[in-house]
C-alpha cells in the first residue's frame, strides 16, 4: 500500500497450506472490530456493478476468495480504487465510506465481515446524499 492511499487499507489474514489453502481470521488477532454478521457474494451478474452505498455505523472487511474485484472507496473528498484478487488479502471499510465493486465474472466470489447486524437504515444508497452527509461530518 502506498503512502497516498487515505482509504485503502489492507488486512491480511493467516494461510495455512498442506493438502489444502485454508485461511482464518479472528478477533482481535486479525479483525479491528467483533464481527456480528458474516455474508457471501456469488454468481454476481458478469461487469455489473456492485455496492454503490455507504454505511452510517458498519464497519466491514471484504475479502474475494475467488476471482477479481476492482474496488473503488470515496470519503466523499478522496477517492482511490484497488484490485482484490487474493483470498488472505482483504480490504476494510470503514463506516461513511462509499464503496463500489466493478468488473468483477459470474465466478467471483467475496465474503464479508461486518460489524454490525443488517439493518437497513444503516445504508446510504444515494451518492448525493452520502456526498451531503460526508462534507456535514467534516464540519
């Protein structure tokens, strides 16, 4: 990670490798945060975009456990975008962060960690509206 990047920030998790690659993260060891909610994404539609929000309170750590993602993270003054494509390596999200996943095959899957129970007042789905709320918090 380059000095440059605000909002990119990387975890990466324990491998173990013998007849397998099994790869394990626990708290506090691993996770900045207790996990409440665990969630997968698979079979996403080819080079459709996902995401496109913000979350008020959550905090999450995205990890592509097969295939590729282009992430692209705003604070609503900096915006910076990476590519996941290893399966120990993963990208934390911190709360009022707009993130958005791109170019990802229908093969590509990711797992999420999060640290807080679904709830959808929680997402900030208008980009208008986070960009209002963003520069609020600023203040």
């Amino acid at each position: 990670m380059s000095s440059k990047n605000k909002l990119i920030k990387f975890i990466t998790i324990p491998t173990i490798t013998d007849d397998c690659q099994l790869c394990f993260a626990q708290y506090p060891d691993h996770m900045p945060f207790k996990i409440k909610r665990i969630y997968f994404i698979i079979s996403p539609k080819a080079n459709e975009p996902r995401g496109c929000h913000a979350h008020r309170k959550t905090r999450q750590v995205l990890f592509c456990i097969q295939g590729k993602v282009r992430m692209i993270l705003d604070d609503g003054k900096n915006r910076e975008e990476t590519i996941l494509s290893s399966p120990e390596k993963g990208i934390l999200l911190e709360k009022m962060v707009w993130h958005e996943m791109h170019d990802m095959a229908r093969s590509t899957t990711l797992i999420v960690v999060a640290s807080e129970k679904y709830d959808p007042a929680d997402y900030i789905r208008s980009y208008d509206q986070f960009k209002k709320l963003a520069k609020a918090k600023k203040k």
